[in-house]
C-alpha cells in the first residue's frame, strides 16, 4: 500500500515528503469529539500500515470498522484533468444527498496535495497540488465550525472590534518574516528579528553576556584545553568567624534544651544508629565505613589517591581546633565580665566600707555623749546635770545622729539617765494647785522619746516605748495619790488639771484615768447623793466632766432620774425649783429618756393643776395658767396640746358658749379672745390642734352673730365678729407662709455646697429631706389609697399629701397638721 495519503511529491522526482497541512481527517478529528473511532481489523493488526483500505485518503484510527461495497463497480477519475464547474456542482449534489449529515466542504486552500498518479481522487477534491491559493476566503472555514477559535480568543481577554495586545493597540503592519541565510538551526546564524519587531519592541539583547555564559557552561563538560589538572578550591574560615559562630550557638542552646533528650533513630546507612539529642545527629562524621563502596563501571577511572580515613581524621582535628577557639573565646569574654563584675563589687565594697567608717565614727561621738551623761550623773561631781541639759544632749542625738538614736535603745538609756532626773523635777509637784507644770518639759520629751512607728494604747508598749515607759513610773504615781484625796463635788480643780494634760499624756493612760480612777468616785457620790436635802445641784459636779468623759457617764444617768422622779412624787407645778433642778439636764439625756420622764413625772401634775383652773371672763386668777406655760421648754409641744386640750380647751369654750347666750358685749368677748390667745406661744398657735380650737371659737361666735336675727343686736357686732375671724385666719396663714420661708432659707443655708438637685423641687421632697435629717422612715404604702391620694408611713403614722398639706390618720377622719407637729409625733 501506498503512503501517498500522509506525503506528497516533490515535482517529477516522485520523492516522497511529509504535508503538514491541514486535512480533512484533521478537521473532523478535531472538531467532532464524539466521533465514531475506527476498529482495527484483522488484516490491519496483521500488516499494519501497509494493509488496504477502500480510501487512500484516510488516516489510520481505531474507530468502528466499516463495510466495503464490494458491488459497486470501478470508476477511474483522471488525475490530470480538472471537472467542468457543472459537473462539479452535480457531484456535490450528489454527494450531499449520499450523505446528509456530513459537514460542509472544507476550502481548497486547506486540502492537502496529492499526487497525480497512483491514487484515487474524490469527487470533492477542487484543486491540484501544484494550483494557486486564493486568500480571499482566508479564515472561511470557521463558519464550519463551532467557533472554537473566537472563544478561545474571548476567553484570553479579547473584546471583538479592538485590537490585540497588553493595551488593545494591535498592529498596523502584518508580521514580517525574515530570510535565513542558510540552512542552520534557529539562531545559528545570529539574531532573526525583523526592523519592525525592532522599533515595536526595543529590547536589548546581551549576546556577549549569552554567548560567555554558554561558553562557561559548555566548558564544564569538557576537559582543559591546556591539558593541566584542575586547581583545587580551598574554602577558609577566619578566627572571628569561628567566635560569631560559637556566639549563635550558644544563644541557641537554651531553646535547643528541651531537644536534647530526645531519641532519634538514624536508618540513612548500612545499619540501624540511636542518637539521643539532634545534636550527635549535627556533630556526625562522615566515617569512611558509613558509605558503601560503588563498583567500578566500564568507563569510571579508579581513584589515584583515596585515603578516607586520612581526611576523616583532618576533618576530627578541624573540629576539635575550632571547638578550642570557640571554648577560648568564650572563657576570655567570661574572664572581661568577671573584671567588670569585680569592678563594680570593688566600687560597692567602697561605698560600704565609707558608710562603715562613717557610722563607726558617729557611733563613738554618740558613746562619748552617753559616757559624759553617767559621769555628771555620778554623786559628788561638780557640775551635775538638769533635765533641760539631757533634754538638748537628746535633740542633738536626734538631729545630727538620727540613724544611731532611732537604732539604739531608747528605753534602756532613758532608763538610765533620764528617769532620775525625772524624778527628782517632780518631787514636791501638787497637781490640783500647779495643775500645768511640767508640761511644756514633758511635751519636749514625748517628741524625743515616743515611737512614733507604734500605735501605744495599752501597757503592753511599756516595753518598747520609752516616753509611755515613763509616764507610767514616774508621772502616773502622783496621779493615783492626788486621785484618792479629791472630793468629787469639788470638781473644778480636777477637770482643770486633767484638760492640761490631755495632749501629752498617752491616749491610753488618760483612759485608765477616767475609767480606774474618776469614775468609781463620781459613782460612789451619785449613790450618796438626796435632791431632797443637798443643797448643791448634781450638775454642778457632773456636767464639768462632759467634755472628757462623755458616753462614760451614761451608767449614773439612770439613778439620777430615779432619785429624781421620787423627789417629784409630792411635789407641786406652783414650786419652781424642779425646773431649775431638771432644766440642765434636757440637753444631757437622750430625748427619748427625757420625753418618758416629762410625761410620767411632770405632765400628770401639770394636767391637775389644769384641772384647778377657774375660767371667769369677769375675775380671772392667771397663777394656775402661768404654772402650767412656764414648762413649755421642758415638754414637748405635743404633751403640752394634749394637756390643753383635754384639761382647758373645753371649759374655755364652754364659758364663751355660756357668755354668748345672755346678750354679751361683743367688744368685751373680742377682748377675753384676743387676750387668750396672746397667752399662748407662736409655736403652740402653730399647731393645728390649737388652730381648729381658736377656729371653733370664731364660728361660734359667727353663729351667735348670725342668729340673733329678731333680738336686740349691738351696733357693728356682726361687723366686727367678721372682721375679727377675717383678721385672725389671716394672720394664720402669714404664719404658716412664714414658717415655711424660714424652713426654705433654712434648707438653703445647709445646702450651701451640696449639688442644686439634692434641693426640695416639692413639699413630698421637703417631707422626705425633714424625715432623713430626724431618721424617721418615710415610704409610701404600696397598693394604699385614700380618694386617689397615696398613702404613706411616717415613722409609725398614716399620712397623705393633698396640695402642699399632710394629713395624719385620726380616729374617724383625717387631720390636718403642720410638719412640725408631724415630726413631733412621730417621736
């Protein structure tokens, strides 16, 4: 079989050449993957290329096998002849009704050459080998297809209608080719690119560098042309590098530490090795025995001159050299720190020694000091020292040798020098004549003395504290004797002395003074104490030690008010040496103590004599009155209401309703009403109890105006009843604006510094500030309600609030009250 369907000829020398144009077969394999493959047959296994085939224009493949006609008769078509246009035309209308699916023609430009003897043509060839190309229809053959071009374009970045390249520029010119000279390789025969690609693309090309590399590299496989042996290369290493070297390993070493225990197995040799650091793995030798020996080829040369365990044992004594000049290197820098160490520790020892020599020096100033303290301390010497003179040794001790004094022991050396001398200044001292001496010498020597780093309020410090040491030994006996000789009533001369001394003696001996000494006498003379026959008042005796003692008092209060209370058992309102008695002692108990007193002991009497009282607008005897008014100070206010209004209150209405029925002067009653209330104080007018009862007396009044309609009725009675209650309700209501602007300055006053919103906005606020200052629990009442008000707890009353006024629960109904009268209850 003839290989004419893969190669051409060459002319009429029938020399066979390969096309490397593009087929029909080529067109179809590409395009139609899925193709139906050619299976070999028989014949083809058998001869392969050589075995027939029914058209030489197919190619081999291994697709399905097809069947041949073998009825169909022999047409022969001339090689050399070319078809009328007419035929051509029929033969493709033939073919095309043959074969429906197939393709449309493929160009002739894209046919390729046959020869034109020993080989069939079909019916769709249209050219000759030999024939002209045309260009027009160049790229045709793209309609054929399934435009695997243009997509192959678009997906590289291409936009139809611009221009190819980085920048869309394209070019103008197609591209040039350029003539080889020979028939060489690519680039034998020097650079190839064209004068377009030149001024297109301006890139210098270095063919002197290319061409010295390529040499260079060429050279490597040859031998030398001189013929001499190669030189040997020595790498050498310098005495720093070695030092940097072994400086990185050993800043290296530390987090290597935790790698050193671990076990590694080498299997790169002949046998199996255990290594247990990386280390041994990195300082392993190559040892001659570790590589196996290669056998000798056919063209390998034997080594001249191979001595591994020569260069083995080179190699271990490079090694073991620079490990010395590593080791050397290390031991000289640890050498130069331990020189600046020793620098430093010398300059330090200096400084240390200097200090040494200097305390040493103000240690034996100080010794000679002290020694001279003993000798003029020493019976018989002629210039023996004062107090005054140690008290200056000891500031100069404290001011030019602090550290020596604070080190030394204080209380041993007061001990010694200074408590003689001590002692002897207060031999003929009497404290309740000359309560102040010694206290200007002693204040001198509590700033010496005193450690100031302990907190000395006990008699376990006398150990440790010089100046409480001293207190307790040679001041503190005197006390005690002057304290067993003192008469408590004649306190003044105690209480003096004691206030002179307060800031110089410890905290905890003036206590032991108070509590040991002071009090078991004041106790022993209350005990002994009769209000009913002592002329001089308890409080004479007890009040001046107030400021010293103060809460220390509290246990005599008790049997005080007991002597006290049995002293008023008989006792009238008309005598009034009780108040003078129990007055100066209102500030002194507490006010809850006080009130339960006032009302178990003074207010029953002051209801009887009350009681006495005659109310005659025509003789009226005042004393009774007067008794009961002048205890407004000592009572509260809300037990003096109570009294008025149970005990005076009724009869005083009583005899007004009584004078109002039998024809009165209406000038002479307006007189006995205003003369009444002029006898009561503005704080007791205050109070909405006394309010509603003056109030009362106007409407009846009104009402006794306003029903004599047929009698007789004194001229402008009615008149001047009505400008009377005009005239006192409104001087009520002044009062009450006045007392709450007073109440309001008053809060202005004590908030001067506070923040403007802790300021009462509204009368709850007010309430709510009032109730803080007295601690008294004000809270609303939750879920309680009165006609849509809110109800709320003062201390234990009820109130709600109903446009600027309280109102406090009563029996039946709800009062009205001013604040004051609201804190007072809730006392």
């Amino acid at each position: 079989m003839s290989m004419s369907h893969l190669y051409g000829t060459d002319g009429a020398d029938g020399v066979e050449m390969e096309s490397f144009e593009v087929s029909d077969w080529d067109l179809q394999n590409e395009f139609n993957p899925h193709r139906q493959r050619h299976r070999q047959t028989k014949e083809e296994a058998t001869y392969g290329v050589w075995a027939e085939r029914d058209s030489d224009e197919e190619r081999p493949s291994f697709g399905g096998k097809r069947s041949r006609d073998y009825s169909a008769p022999v047409s022969f078509v001339s090689a050399g002849l070319r078809k009328a246009a007419a035929e051509e035309q029929s033969d493709e209308d033939s073919d095309e009704d043959e074969k429906p699916g197939k393709q449309e023609e493929i160009p002739k430009e894209f046919v390729p050459k046959k020869l034109k003897t020993g080989g069939n043509f079909k019916p769709s060839q249209k050219g000759f080998v030999g024939g002209t190309k045309s260009f027009m229809d160049f790229g045709s053959w793209e309609r054929h297809t399934k435009g695997i071009g243009q997509k192959l374009l678009q997906k590289m970045g291409y936009v139809p209608g611009r221009g190819l390249g980085k920048n869309a520029q394209g070019i103008i010119n197609p591209i040039e080719a350029k003539q080889r000279k020979g028939k060489g390789a690519v680039g034998a025969y020097g650079s190839e690119r064209t004068t377009q690609s030149l001024q297109d693309f301006p890139v210098v090309d270095s063919e002197e560098e290319a061409e010295e590399e390529f040499q260079k590299e060429l050279s490597q496989w040859r031998k030398d042309p001189n013929g001499g042996k190669k030189k040997p290369k020595y790498s050498y290493k310098t005495v720093e590098e070695l030092k940097a070297k072994g400086r990185i390993n050993k800043q290296l070493a530390a987090p290597q530490k935790e790698l050193s225990q671990v076990k590694v197995i080498d299997m790169t040799g002949r046998e199996q090795k255990v290594y247990y650091s990386y280390s041994q793995i990195s300082h392993k030798h190559n040892i001659p025995d570790d590589s196996p020996q290669q056998p000798l080829g056919k063209d390998s040369k034997p080594q001249g001159f191979a001595l591994p365990e020569l260069e083995h044992n080179l190699q271990l004594l490079i090694d073991i050299t620079e490990q010395e000049i590593i080791q050397n290197d290390r031991q000289l820098q640890y050498e130069r720190d331990m020189v600046v160490n020793l620098s430093h520790e010398i300059q330090k020892m200096s400084e240390v020694l200097s200090h040494e020599e200097k305390a040493i020096s103000n240690l034996s100033k100080v010794l000679d000091m002290v020694e001279e303290c003993e000798r003029r301390m020493q019976p018989g010497c002629e210039n023996p020292l004062t107090l005054d003179e140690c008290a200056k040794i000891f500031e100069t001790l404290q001011d030019k040798y602090y550290e020596e004094y604070r080190m030394s022991d204080r209380v041993d050396l007061a001990v010694a020098i200074v408590y003689p001398l001590m002692k002897d200044y207060f031999k003929n001292w009497d404290p309740l004549k000359d309560c102040s001496y010694g206290t200007e010498i002693i204040a001198k020597w509590k700033s010496l003395l005193e450690n100031d780093q302990l907190l000395s309020h006990s008699g376990q410090d006398l150990s440790t504290d010089a100046f409480h040491r001293l207190m307790w030994e040679i001041w503190m006996p005197y006390v005690r004797n002057i304290v067993a000789r003192w008469q408590p009533r004649n306190c003044g001369s105690m209480v003096d002395f004691l206030d002179s001394w307060v800031n110089v003696v410890p905290v905890w001996i003036l206590d032991n003074i108070l509590d040991q000494l002071i009090f078991p006498k004041l106790q022993k003379e209350v005990e002994s104490w009769n209000p009913l026959t002592d002329t001089v008042p308890i409080h004479s005796w007890i009040h001046p030690w107030l400021p010293l003692m103060q809460a220390r008092l509290e246990p005599l209060y008790s049997p005080i008010r007991n002597k006290l209370a049995n002293a008023l058992q008989k006792w009238h309102p008309s005598d009034s040496s009780a108040k003078l008695i129990l007055q100066p002692w209102k500030d002194v108990f507490t006010p809850g103590s006080w009130e339960a007193f006032m009302v178990k002991n003074i207010v029953p009497k002051l209801g009887m004599c009350l009681n006495e009282l005659i109310i005659n607008p025509h003789q009226q005897h005042m004393d009774a009155f007067y008794w009961v008014i002048d205890w407004e100070g000592m009572i509260s206010v809300s037990s003096l209401v109570g009294l008025l209004e149970k005990h005076f209150f009724p009869k005083w209405l009583q005899v007004l309703c009584s004078w109002l029925s039998n024809s009165p002067n209406y000038e002479e009653i307006t007189k006995w009403y205003l003369g009444w209330k002029s006898m009561f104080s503005d704080q007791v007018l205050a109070h909405p109890s006394i309010k509603d009862k003056f109030n009362e007396a106007l409407d009846i009044m009104n009402r006794a105006v306003s029903s004599s309609v047929g009698g007789y009725m004194q001229p402008g009675a009615r008149e001047n009843i009505a400008y009377l209650t005009h005239t006192e309700r409104r001087k009520d209501f002044q009062y009450e604006a006045m007392q709450e602007r007073r109440e309001a300055e008053n809060m202005a006053q004590r908030g001067i510094g506070v923040a403007a919103s802790s300021v009462p906005m509204n009368f709850k606020d007010l309430i709510q500030t009032k109730a803080e200052e007295h601690n008294i629990v004000f809270m609303p009442v939750i879920g309680k309600r009165h006609e849509g008000k809110q109800l709320y707890t003062f201390g234990r009353i009820v109130i709600y609030i109903d446009r600027g006024v309280v109102f406090v629960q009563g029996e039946k109904t709800w009062v009205p009250t001013s604040l004051q009268s609201l804190i007072d209850m809730a006392k």
